[in-house]
C-alpha cells in the first residue's frame, strides 16, 4: 500500500466517521418517540460508536503502522549493511593475515639463507687463513714422537705454490726436528701438485715405513692435520722414503 492511496484512506475515514455520528443522532428520536426499541438503540448504538472510533481514528493507526513498517525495513537493511561490512571487515583481516603470514615465512627463508652464506662465508674465511701449528700442539706432536724409531723424512713445498705452503712446510719440518727425525732435502724440486692440502708420498704405502704412521697419528691426534699416504713410487728414494708434501690450502 503506497502513502498516496493511504492519504486518500485516511480523509474518507473522517468523513465516514462524521456521518456516522449524524446517523447516531437520528436515531435519537425515534428512540425519543418510543418508536425504536431500547434493545434495538444500544445495539445499533455500540456499533456505530465503534465504527465512528475507529473511522475517526483511522488516520493516525495508518501513519503508525506505516511508520513501524518502514522503521522495520530500515532496521533490516541496515543490519544488512552492518553484515556485509563486518564480513568485508573480516575478509580483509584474513587477506592481512595471510599476508603477514607468508612474510614472516620469506623473511624466516631469508634468514635462514643469510645465515647459511655466513657461515659459509666463515667457513671459507678460516679454510683460507694461513695454516699454522700452535706451540701447545706442537709440544704435544713432539712428546708422542720421541719415543718412535726414527727414519730419514723429507718436507718439501711445491715452487708455485703460496708463502702459506712454504710457512706451513717449515713449521712441520720443526717440529719433526724437534722430535728427533733425520730430516733429508727432497730429492727432487716439485712445480706443483695435483693434491691440495699435506699428504705424505710412500713407495708402498701396503709397506711404508713403521715412524711413517706414527706421524701420521701424531699430527692428525695432537693437531688436525690430516697427512694422508699417496703412493708414489716415482718420486721416493732410498735415502727419502719417507716425502712429506705440502700443497696449496685446500
């Protein structure tokens, strides 16, 4: 029902109920006569007294149930909007949430990988700092050789390699003195080698010679220095079968 034929409603009504009043009027004298029956006029009455109410009031029960409805709607509509910007609202946080989630996870990734290349980075800082035995384990390397049966050792460095080759080179030719070893000149100058690190050339490494292993245990025990055997035959003599090399840093 639109409020145009509401409005047209409502001044008919008033109409309606002013007419009623009149025909309540009329039957006043009949009733005065004694022409109509009382039972009759109370019956008669009580309906057009409720009829002239309720036309009378007729305008303003329209205005307030349009006013409800329309009061109704917009509570509904606007409950509505509500919903809609609270799930917007919500999916919004959500998105955020995601997006601060995955961030956090590329930035524990980059972390992650940042302190890996440090410590490769590290790793290869102290895998090139020159190569040095410490007087703590060179004391130690010495005290577990005294006691070994000596034989004839050659420590030599290759031509082109570092100044930390040739400095590392000296430090186990002290200390191998220092124990007691005969040591011999190599017998031959070497270029280069195709081992990085220290290693210890044998003519047979099946039938090396006894103080040979010693060594070995010695500096790998006491300082880390692994002198792994090659066998090469070529390069040892009687008088050095026993040839320590020393490499570039591996």
């Amino acid at each position: 029902m639109t409020p145009e034929s509401t409005s047209g409603l409502t001044d008919y009504g008033s109409f309606i109920a002013v007419a009623l009043l009149v025909v309540l009027a009329a039957l006043l004298i009949p009733l005065s006569r004694s022409k109509l029956k009382i039972p009759v006029f109370l019956a008669a009455s009580g309906t057009l007294v409720f009829l002239i109410v309720f036309f009378w009031l007729w305008p303003t029960i329209t205005e307030i149930s349009i006013a409800k409805f329309g009061s109704i709607k917009t509570n509904v509509e606007q409950a509505k909007t509500y919903l809609n910007q609270m799930k917007d609202i919500q999916n919004q946080v959500t998105e955020i949430k995601g997006k601060i989630e995955r961030d956090t996870q590329a930035a524990s990734q980059l972390q992650a990988e940042a302190a890996k290349l440090r410590a490769d980075f590290e790793k290869a800082q102290s895998e090139r700092q020159p190569r040095h035995i410490t007087p703590e384990q060179a004391a130690k390397i010495i005290n577990r050789l005294r006691p070994v049966q000596k034989g004839p050792v050659s420590v030599t460095a290759a031509f082109v390699d570092s100044t930390d080759a040739k400095d590392f080179a000296a430090q186990i030719t002290d200390v191998l003195t220092k124990a007691g070893f005969n040591l011999v000149k190599s017998p031959k100058d070497f270029l280069s080698f195709s081992i990085p690190g220290a290693f210890m050339m044998l003519r047979d490494i099946a039938h090396a010679p006894s103080y040979a292993a010693e060594i070995q245990n010695a500096f790998n025990d006491e300082a880390g220095i692994l002198l792994t055997g090659e066998s090469k035959p070529e390069n040892v003599t009687d008088d050095a079968p026993v040839i320590i090399a020393v490499s570039s840093h591996p």
